[in-house]
C-alpha cells in the first residue's frame, strides 16, 4: 500500500443507505400526481385515448430500469396501477413504440446557485449486439454495430444537463456545441472540463462565447496556435503553463482530475445495459435520454458524501 495515497472514507453511511433503497421502491417512478390520460386531447367518442409524455415516459422509464419488453412493461404498469388503486387505462405496447420515437424525454436536475462547472466525455454503447452462442459458432460480424453517446454532467450534483447521441464515426469536439446549446441561455458556464479529443478551435470558441474556462490537456504533437482571438491566447496560455510545470502537476493545479467523475457517470449509465433494446434511431435517442433521467433520480435520492482521513 502507498503510504501517501489519500483514503476516503464515506461521512453519510445512514443516509445513503437509505437512498439505495429507495431506489428499488416502484412508488419513485410512478405516483398519483402523475397527468396520466391527457383529457384535454381525447374528448372524441370513439377516438383513442392519447396519453401524456409523462405516462409514457413512466413505462419506458420502469422498462429501462428492469430491462422488460414493452408487453411486460405493460403487464407490470398495470398491476402496479392496481395496487395504488388508480383505474387508469394502461396504453398498450404498440401505442407506447409509437410514441417512443417521438417522445420529449423530460429529464430533472438540480440547479446551482453558482456557475456551472460541465464535465464531458462520450462513450459507445451496442445495438443490436450479437449473442454469445452465435459468435462461439460463427465469429464476430467485421462490422461494428453500436452508437456513441455525448454526456456533460454537472461537477457539482453529477446529474446530466447534456446529452446527445450520434453514430460512432462522429467525434467527440464536434458535439460540443450541440450540448451546450441544451443549457439555459442564462445559466453561467464556469468552466467546461474534457479530454484531449476537445482540443479543436470550435471547442474553445464554443465555450468562450459562453464565458466558460477550458480545461483540456493539448495533445501530444500540441503546438501553439497563431490566430489573434481571444480563445486561442487562452489555449497557448495552458500549453505554455502545461510545459513548464509538467502533465501531472497541470492536471492538479487546474482541476483537471474531476474529469473522472463523468467517467464514473458513463459506468453508471452502462450498469442499465450494455446495448440499447430499440432498433430504430429515434427511440434509442429517447431510450438514453431516459436512462439519463434515471441517473438523475438516483442522485437526488442520495449520493455518498466521502472525506479524507489519514
């Protein structure tokens, strides 16, 4: 063991234990306070009832979290509308997959009273991934089936403010714009914090006309850029700063280590499921916003408190 290695140990043990469990309680994801018919839309007679987006974010929510098909999704919405005592008609799984595709994934968060500090990472996620008994008595497919997804969370609350999912040839800088855009135009962006693959004009320019600090490590053949912009002598600045103090001690002094946080987020999101279930591209679109949705229930729930101790 290394002697001066810093050890954590968790300060809130009670109260976290109790957030894991509440975790498993189905009253988290469904409740009576839920707009489950929209009546508004379905006074025709003869008509089909329409559903709002939270009814059907609620059962692609519980299909995630469970990993069911959409019928079983079904059944289980229904027993469980049962048991609260809710007569509420349950859409069935035909209605759910067409709405999926189209669906505005509401995704809560927490907001804080200082400006947003944004960690960025991507990673790739299967679809339509093959089984283990095809691949032991055929092989692997040549051809990769899988999608890369764009998550920014927030340094402070871990919950995701961002996301965005493209196909895997499409690199990770050329997102950026895209997931600040999802942020509140009056929110303040203090600093915005990435690997190496964000170290490109448009990232500094995007988080600069945001007011934001960029905080990415210059790439191993880094060198020096020669435009006048206000970005760019930023960016010359932290590879100056990075050459002279060294890779390790940059990433100290300038917070980059937070950066491990995300990553700890892309596990978590992972431990829903290796591959996304839908086919088409728009209901797996919705199928990761709502597995984001997830994540950030689990952390207003409760989220360990750790400290240092000798």
């Amino acid at each position: 063991m290394n002697p001066n290695k810093t050890r954590y140990r968790t300060s809130n043990g009670p109260e976290y234990n109790r957030s894991l469990r509440s975790r498993g309680g189905l009253t988290v994801w469904m409740s009576p306070d839920i707009l489950w018919p929209d009546s508004a839309r379905s006074g025709a007679k003869g008509r089909p009832k329409v559903y709002t987006d939270a009814a059907i974010q609620s059962i692609l929510t519980l299909k995630v979290l469970f990993r069911l098909a959409l019928r079983q999704a079904r059944g289980l919405v229904s027993s469980l509308l049962k048991l609260l005592g809710l007569d509420w008609p349950v859409p069935c799984f035909s209605t759910v997959s067409r709405r999926q595709a189209t669906l505005t994934v509401k995704i809560p968060h927490r907001r804080q009273t200082g400006p947003l500090h944004l960690l960025v990472d991507s990673t790739g996620i299967k679809i339509c991934g093959e089984d283990e008994w095809k691949v032991k008595k055929h092989g692997a497919e040549y051809r990769r089936s899988w999608r890369k997804v764009h998550l920014a969370i927030d340094a402070e609350t871990l919950d995701v403010r961002a996301v965005e999912m493209t196909d895997h040839r499409q690199g990770d800088a050329a997102q950026t714009e895209g997931l600040l855009a999802q942020l509140g135009p009056d929110e303040p962006l203090g600093s915005f914090c990435g690997d190496g693959a964000y170290d490109t004009r448009s990232v500094y320019q995007a988080a600069h006309a945001r007011g934001a600090e960029v905080i990415v490590p210059q790439r191993r053949n880094g060198k020096p850029w020669n435009d006048k912009a206000a970005f760019v002598h930023a960016r010359n600045e932290t590879l100056a700063a990075a050459q002279h103090l060294g890779w390790p001690l940059w990433k100290k002094w300038s917070g980059y280590h937070r950066r491990s946080l995300v990553e700890t987020t892309m596990l978590r999101f992972k431990l829903l499921g290796e591959r996304l279930a839908a086919r088409a591209p728009e209901r797996q679109a919705a199928e990761v916003h709502v597995r984001c949705a997830i994540l950030n229930t689990f952390n207003r729930l409760g989220m360990p408190v750790t400290v240092a101790y000798a």
